[in-house]
C-alpha cells in the first residue's frame, strides 16, 4: 500500500494528542474520582503524557499536539497555512477520543463519587478558573491572561529547545525537556485557570463531558462563570503567537543566520526537516 504522508502526519497527531490526554485526563481522573494521587501526581502524569506523545508523532508529524503550537509554527516559523486545519482537528479528535476512553474506564469511580455528574467531577475533563474561598474563583480576566502567560511560555521554550543554532538537546532528548517544561509550567500557574495551555486539550475532552451527561461541561467548574469555554481556546492562541513574536523578533535575529528552522521533534515531520 502507497504511503501518504499528509495522512501519516494527521495520524501522528491524532495518536499523539491521545496519548497525551489518556496520561492527562486519566491522572486527573485518578485523583478526583479514585482519590489515588494528588497536585503533583497530576503534574508529573501531564508531563510524562507530553513526552511519550511527542515521541509517538515526532516522526510522523512534527508533534505538535496542540493547536496554539501549530498556529505559531505557521506564523512565524514557516509551517504551511494548508496543514493548520488538519492538524487542529486531529488534535481536537485524538483528545476527544482519549476523553471518552477514560470516560469509560473510569465510569464506576464517577458514577460513585458524582451520581448527577455535576461541577464536583467536571474537572477531570476540562480546565476551570480556581476557587478562591468556598464561594469565589479567580476572575475570567485573570484566568484570560493565565493562558496567555502559560502558553507563551511553553511556545517560546519549545522554539527554543527545537532551533538548531540555540545548542538544543541532543540524542533526541527534546522530548524529555519539553515534558518538564510541562510540568513546570503546571506547578507554577495551574492554580489560576488549570492550564490548558492548548485549546484540544480543553475543547475535545469538554465536549466529550458533554456528550456523556456533563449538562454544565461549557461553564466554569465553579459554576460562576456561565460560558467559560473559549477561553482555553482563545488565550491559548494569543499566547502563542505572542511567544512566536518574541522568538521571530526578539531572538532570532541574535542567533547565527543559517538553519534557523525547527528541527524535529516539534515543527516539520521528520521528511521534511532540515
């Protein structure tokens, strides 16, 4: 059979994306559900989930995994514009799919702890603002400009660990790095909004809750916020075009000229590398 590699790279990202949410909603599942783990369980299981999904659509794909990734790569870093749909929705597809897998395996535990499937379990799919005292949250501009921060940094730093010329990890380690990036960025600005820091890992795993009897999947998990679900998707995007700004303007200029382009595994697919 013929290979194709546009369908080899939407393949990529579907399983790529998969995999990261299987690790990520699964470990959130684990803690609020089971009552097995806690913050840092979910921190290190997200982290770990970035890299075995880089490392399963490196070679496929480029590994994107994540909409505002592939926007910024296209604006700034020579991606192609035609790939930029696909890619995002089979992003949004894998993470989707892998929703509705924990969904299921971890029916019983949800079933048990939250019967009406209300705000109580909600957070196992989703990202929400925190809560702040027993009736307040962080506010939607806060939690706005939450995601933009943490999305910045988790683009500027891939851009800067995948171009050639800025002494990037060797011995295909890239993977590893951008996994504790992850969990860095989870410790250190999870409490405001969650991070999402990707609009597929919200919107398919939101829509999944949804579908399967979550009435309030759109809203905040704290209830106060009635549509509080394009804010993982926006914010998200602006992050990273903000990162990818700096990084074009900022940085590269200070860098030598020649092979400025990411290198695998986060831009191209490896045939098209270099």
């Amino acid at each position: 059979m013929k290979r194709s590699p546009a369908v080899g790279e939407l393949i990529g990202e579907f399983f790529g994306t998969m995999i990261l949410i299987l690790f990520g909603v699964g470990v959130v599942a684990s803690v609020v559900a089971a009552g097995v783990g806690d913050h840092d369980s979910i921190t290190w299981a997200w982290g770990f989930g970035v890299t075995l999904g880089v490392y399963c659509a490196a070679r496929l794909s480029g590994a994107h995994l994540n909409p505002a990734v592939t926007i910024a790569l296209a604006a700034f870093k020579g991606f192609e514009w035609r790939k930029v749909g696909p890619y995002c929705l089979a992003q949004t597809a894998g993470a989707f799919v892998a929703a509705l897998i924990v969904r299921a395996v971890y029916a019983d535990y949800i079933n048990f702890v939250d019967p009406g499937h209300t705000y109580k379990t909600q957070g196992i799919f989703s990202t929400s603002p925190g809560p702040i005292g027993e009736t307040g949250s962080v506010s939607l501009t806060t939690a706005f400009f939450d995601q933009i921060l943490g999305t910045a940094i988790l683009v500027f730093v891939i851009l800067a660990v995948t171009t050639a010329v800025n002494n990037p990890p060797l011995a295909n380690m890239g993977p590893v790095v951008i996994g504790f990036l992850v969990v860095a960025i989870g410790m250190a600005w999870g409490a405001n909004a969650g991070y999402a820091i990707n609009p597929a890992r919200d919107f398919g795993p939101r829509l999944a809750e949804w579908m399967t009897g979550y009435g309030t999947a759109w809203r905040s998990a704290t209830g106060d916020h009635p549509i509080y679900f394009w804010i993982p998707i926006v914010a998200p995007i602006i992050g990273g075009l903000v990162a990818g700004a700096i990084w074009k303007f900022v940085i590269e200029p200070q860098l030598p000229a020649e092979e400025l382009k990411p290198t695998p595994p986060i831009g191209e697919p490896f045939e098209a590398a270099g």
